[in-house]
C-alpha cells in the first residue's frame, strides 16, 4: 500500500487540522508544558521527559513510520501564528472484519470553546474513511468528561455503552464511557 496522502484541512478563524511531521516536536512540546495541569486529569500519567522537544521528536518519528504504513493518524490543530493548539490521534488501525480505529484528542486550555475539537473529530472521520477506508471509529472519554462526549455527539458519534477499568488515567483504572461513529457501509476490501 502506498502512504496515505497528508491531511491538511482549515477549520476557522486561521486554524488548519494537518498532518503531524517530526519538524512540528518543538511546537507541541511548549503546548505541552504549558498545559500540564489542564491536561494531566483526562490522560496517563507522563514522565517529565514527555514534555521535552527530544521526546515528542521521538514520539512524532515513531508516528510518521506508522502514519506512513497506514496503521495510525497523527494530526495537529494548528493556529495562524503556528502554535499548535491542539492534537488527534487514530490509534490501533485495524483492517479485515473490524475496520476500526480508536480516536484521541486534546486542545490547549486557550483554545477551547470555539468548536474546533467538533470540526477537527469531524474532518479526521473523513479523512479515516477516504484515506485509510476504515468503516468506524470509536473514541472513549471519563465518565465526568461532558466537554468531550458533547465533541463526540456535536461530530455524529454515538454512545456504544459502558466499559468498566477501561483505561489507566490519571494514575488509576477509570471507567469510560465508549463511542462510535460508522463511516461508511461500504463492505471491506476482498
Ligand atoms: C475535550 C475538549 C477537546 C473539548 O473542547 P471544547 O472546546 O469543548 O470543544 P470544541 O472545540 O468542539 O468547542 C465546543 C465549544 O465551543 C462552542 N462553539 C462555538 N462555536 C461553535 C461551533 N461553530 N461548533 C461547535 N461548537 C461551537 C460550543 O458551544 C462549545 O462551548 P460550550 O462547551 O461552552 O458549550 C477539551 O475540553 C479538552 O481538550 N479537554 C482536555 C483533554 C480531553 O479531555 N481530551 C478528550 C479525552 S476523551
């Protein structure tokens, strides 16, 4: 299979949902650090090396590998001035009968309330389903987590159910709720 083509689509207001690239690591890391706190309640727990420009170099080359064989999307929210203000992920891409895709996001604390997430989830969607042919993709947030089940419902998701101990966040087991949204009914390739 050839690369997937490279994601870039505008969102609002100058912001543009693109493709990750390694040369994007010191970006993301200073977004990083600056949103520690606001971020450390819906994620694992990370090491202080996380947050350097050397690590998420490490992390975006990983993913450009995975990107590139059609196994993950990694994708930025980045605004006009080119600060990254917020990130997506499609993790653990699987083909055959499942087609699936597990979704991620984030936006920096002074990004948030503008309806760029729900833009941002929705154009990822299409582009799972145009570049990578996946017929779903599912996304699971904390129970008390209202900000991202609203993205979720606003982007055409619905609720599959609840799934206890799902994900270790936060520093513990947490229960999550889990969504999906189907992308296309088309059947899988032969
Ligand atoms: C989850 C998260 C991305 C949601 O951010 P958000 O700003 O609420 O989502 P959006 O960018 O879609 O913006 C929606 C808000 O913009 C408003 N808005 C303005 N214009 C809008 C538009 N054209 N379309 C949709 N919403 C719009 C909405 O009313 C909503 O505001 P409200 O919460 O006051 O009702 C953010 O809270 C976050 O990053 N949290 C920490 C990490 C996290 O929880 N990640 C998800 C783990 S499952």
């Amino acid at each position: 299979m050839s690369a997937p083509p490279a994601l870039c689509v505008p969102l609002r207001d100058g912001y543009v949902l693109r493709s990750a690239t390694p040369d994007d690591a010191p970006a993301l890391a200073a977004t990083v650090r600056s949103n520690r706190a606001h971020l450390a309640p819906w994620e694992p727990v990370r090491t202080a090396e996380y947050f350097t420009d050397d690590a998420q170099r490490a992390r975006l080359v990983d993913r450009a590998a995975a990107d590139a064989a059609g196994r993950s999307i990694t994708a930025l929210v980045v605004g006009a001035d080119g600060a990254v203000a917020g990130s997506l992920n499609v993790n653990d891409v699987v083909a055959g009968a499942y087609r699936n895709g597990h979704l991620g996001y984030w936006l920096a604390a002074d990004h948030t309330g503008r309806g760029l997430m729900t833009r941002a989830v929705d154009a990822v969607c299409a582009y799972a389903r145009d570049a990578l042919g996946l017929h779903q993709v599912q996304a699971a947030t904390l129970l008390h987590n209202e900000a991202s089940q609203a993205v979720l419902r606003r982007a055409g998701f619905s609720r599959i159910g609840l799934a206890r101990d799902y994900l270790f966040i936060a520093g513990r087991w947490q229960d999550h709720l889990l969504f999906q949204r189907i992308l296309s009914e088309a059947p899988p390739p032969s």
